[in-house]
C-alpha cells in the first residue's frame, strides 16, 4: 500500500556558521528528506544580521543548492530565529466561566490563553511564540485539552518567547530579498526539540542544548510541554578562536584541529599524543601535545554549559528533570562533551541527531541539521502552514498585521510568530 503524500515543505535555518535549506515532504508522520542546500554563513554574528548583502548572498547560495538536489524552484519557506534577544516567560491566567451548563468551549479556552497572555511585553520586543503548557479545571491542572470539561473557573498556563522587533525583521527581509516568502519564523530550539526529542523525554523532563556556531540555545520540556527557553551568545566559534590565539594558528586551522583532533574533556587524552600544527605565519609545521588542545576546548565547553547549568537551576525544576541532557548541534560532535555535561548535571547525557525521516536520510544525518529537520517537523504539524512551494506571492508583513487582528483565535498548542 503506498503511503499517504503532501505536498513539499521548505526549512530554512540561519545559523552564524552556515546556513542550510531542506526540502522535505510529510509521509504517514515522517518526512521524506528531498534535497538539501548547505553554505557558509556570512553576514551574522550570535544570530544578528550585521551585513544585509552577505547574509542575502549567503541564503540565496543555500537555497540554490536545495533547488538542484530537489529539481524544484522554492517559494517560501518555514524560518528559524535565534538570537541573544530571544527571552521568554511563563504565565499563567483565567476566567470564569458564566455560561449555565459550566461546559469548556473553544471561545473560552482561548479566552483564558488571552488571560494568561496579559502580560508586559518589553520595549522594542514582540512576541514569537505562546505555548499553551496546560489548563487548569477549577484549580486541578495536568489538563492539555479542557474543550468538553464542566468547569467554574478554567485557567491556562503559558509559555511566552519574545525577540527584539528589529532583529526579527531583518531575518525576515534578508530572506525576502532572497525571493523567498516567509511562511512561519520558529525559534530554533522549539524546532530542534521535534527533530531530537521522543515523546517521553519530553513528558520525563528533558534539558535540550543545540550549540551553535555563535550561540548556544536551551530549552527544558517537561510533562510533554517546553518549561524555558533562553538563548546564550556562545558558541562553537568561540572554542575556535580561543584554539587560534592559544596556538598562534589562523582561524581556519584552528577549525580544523578542533573537528579532527578536538576533545572536550582533556581527562580522556593521552599525555603523549601529538598534533601537527601550521603556525601562523610559518610554512613548517609545529607538533602540540593532543592534551593542550583538550584544555583549551575544555575550559570553554565548562565555561558554556555552567552557564547553562545555571539558567536550569534558576528555572526551580533541576531536580526534576530525569530525561537528562540532549545535546544538538555542530559542536555536539566534539569527542567527550557527553562525558563532560554528564560530570557537571550529574545526568545522563545523549547526542541528538534527527529522528523521523526518510528518504535521502544520509544528507541530514548529523546533528548540525537538528534545526533544519524540526522545522519540517514543526511545519508539517501546524495547521496554518500552506505548502511551502506554492507559486503564491504575498507580503510577509501585511499577513502579520492581518494575523494580528486573531491570534486569540489561533492560539493553541503552537503559537505563531506576529507583531
């Protein structure tokens, strides 16, 4: 019997090192993986465009590659953000419930999304995502669907992200001027968790981290639901340049000695290995013990993930969080790291490469591609997201401002971005 086909959805993750369009197309739950587009990434730094052209040529370069792997032309296009500017809430609000037979319908359950919402938004921020946590049957909570449920008083608990409004239109405008409509903006490690996470990690209580090239994004799920999520302006590129200036090496080498010799955790390094090192300015190479690198790699993954440690703790639920530590992104690889995470939690660790695919399942096996993968998951889910390769021209911000009119009504499970 063949399996039930949609339509082609395009994920298009900006990252500070590269930048990476898939094509994929939703198959019975999974997706089938059509082609995918990878490039260096210029014009960006921790997730911020600083060089508008560079950051256009970089996402037109990407967008073209995925074309020729999926011989089809792309339209548009589901966003991931992420950023130092991403910052995030938990609310929680309510309202009673008048009507005689007590019966939760749909209005009332958004209106108390709308109660839970009524919080102050930062100036020069807007909101990204509300994510409906759980609801509340007069005072009982554990509820994920109140709709059919005789109540007094329904309250909804919420997860709100917000991102800096210039930040988030200059994503959406580099990517325009690409020729690309943007259908949905995601932040990246909502989308991340779809690719990576099971559904009982997700309900156990479960510690994401996708290190990035500049920035490292968290999340904490818990009881099937995201808890937190924060971004921090550290990443991968960071542990290339402390390699760079500790070994007097341009920043390339110094990439390239922290993927094919790199370590996170020296403890594991023999004393008496050696590297061959290619000196700034000098044609010979140099041997360095293996271990010297090790450290210099250490101390930063330490410096990142006490960070990290400590925005969990900060939340109250590190104790309560049994699913561990899930870790993503290129710098997930470095040989170690889950032995290091694993010696500062006090949890198990696990790399997160993308779960639910099919297809062409060897160009995006690789934890580099978790966001990517989760935007397709993330899109194939949302009901509001047409198929991303219909010929269809649209203004991205007057969809907002229409979208804006409503977001009560769509407010869901998933909440969409909108300013």
């Amino acid at each position: 019997m063949s399996k039930a086909r949609r339509e082609a959805i395009v994920a298009l993750d900006i990252g500070t090192t590269k930048i990476c369009a898939i094509v994929g197309r939703p198959i019975d739950g999974e997706i089938e993986i059509m082609g995918v587009g990878t490039c260096p990434s210029y014009g960006l730094r921790k997730g911020i465009v600083v060089d508008m052209k560079r950051t256009v040529a970089s996402i037109s370069a990407s967008l073209k590659r995925a074309e020729r792997a999926c011989k089809t032309e792309i339209k548009s296009a589901c966003v991931g953000i992420t950023g130092a500017h991403v910052t995030s809430l938990n609310s929680r609000g309510g309202i009673d419930i008048a009507h005689g037979d007590h019966i939760v319908t749909e209005k009332d359950r958004n209106k108390a999304i709308e109660a839970a919402c009524a919080v102050d938004i930062p100036p020069n921020s807007e909101v990204i995502h509300i994510v409906s946590r759980e609801f509340f049957i007069d005072g009982q909570g554990g509820v994920k669907d109140p709709l059919g449920i005789a109540a007094l008083r329904l309250e909804a608990a919420v997860h709100i992200v917000m991102g800096a409004v210039t930040s988030i239109q200059n994503i959406v405008r580099c990517v325009n001027q690409a020729g690309i409509d943007v259908k949905d903006i995601v932040l990246q490690p909502i989308a991340s968790c779809e690719a990576v996470l099971s559904d009982e990690e997700r309900e156990l209580g479960t510690i994401l981290v996708d290190i990035g090239g500049g920035t490292t994004d968290i999340a904490i799920f818990s009881e099937g639901s995201i808890w937190y999520s924060s971004v921090l302006p550290l990443g991968g590129n960071q542990v290339t340049h402390d390699l760079a200036v500790g070994l007097k090496v341009l920043l390339s080498e110094a990439e390239s000695l922290k993927i094919e010799h790199g370590c996170a955790f020296s403890r594991l390094v023999d004393e008496l290995e050696i590297v061959e090192v290619n000196t700034f300015g000098k044609r010979r190479r140099k041997p360095v013990p293996r271990k010297l690198l090790a450290e210099v790699i250490e101390a930063r993954m330490r410096e990142i993930f006490n960070l990290v440690r400590g925005k969990v703790i900060a939340t109250g639920r590190f104790e309560l969080l049994p699913g561990g530590v899930v870790i993503t992104g290129g710098s997930s690889l470095l040989e170690g790291l889950p032995e290091l995470v694993s010696e500062m939690f006090d949890l198990p660790v696990r790399i997160g490469f993308p779960k639910g695919i099919v297809g062409a399942v060897e160009a995006v096996n690789n934890p580099i591609y978790s966001t990517g993968v989760g935007l397709l998951h993330y899109a194939e889910k949302s009901p509001e997201i047409e198929p991303l390769l219909a010929a269809r021209e649209s203004n991205f911000i007057e969809e907002i401002i229409e979208r804006i009119k409503g977001w009560f009504r769509e407010l869901f499970n998933i909440g969409k971005f909108w300013h």
